[in-house]
C-alpha cells in the first residue's frame, strides 16, 4: 500500500497570504476614501498604497503557495 506523505502549508505561504490581505483591504479602503495609512497628502497616500499592494501582489505570485492537499504530496 502506497501512503502520501503531505507537508503542513508553510509559514512563508500563511504569511504572504495575510499580507496580500491586508494590502487588499488598504487598497479598498482607500479607494473608498477612507485614510487607512495616516498621511496628509492624497498623492503620497495612494502611491503608498499602490506600491505596498503591488509588491504584495508581485512577491504571493512569485513564491511556490502550495496551498491544495494535492500539491503538497510528496511521492506518487
């Protein structure tokens, strides 16, 4: 009988995940004017906001998420 091993979902994974989330919700919530980063300049606020989100963005997809059962099966 063949048994798969799985791995647990890395803390890296977990991590960029929340970040992503939080960048998110920055993102919305400052598309909805409110000021979730407390800066005086609207144009320094939303260029903070969209860099954060983009590199957010950028590092969640870059990385290997192994996030399904499936693709943390070691062996076949």
């Amino acid at each position: 009988m063949n048994v798969k091993a799985t791995e647990k979902i890395s803390a890296g994974t977990i991590a960029r995940f929340v970040l992503l989330a939080l960048a998110l919700v920055n993102q919305a919530l400052t598309i909805v004017g409110h000021s979730p980063i407390p800066v005086d300049e609207d144009g320094v606020q939303q260029f903070i906001s969209l860099a954060f989100t983009g590199a957010t963005s950028l590092w969640a997809y870059w990385k290997n998420n192994d996030v399904t059962k499936k693709a943390r099966t070691k062996g076949e």
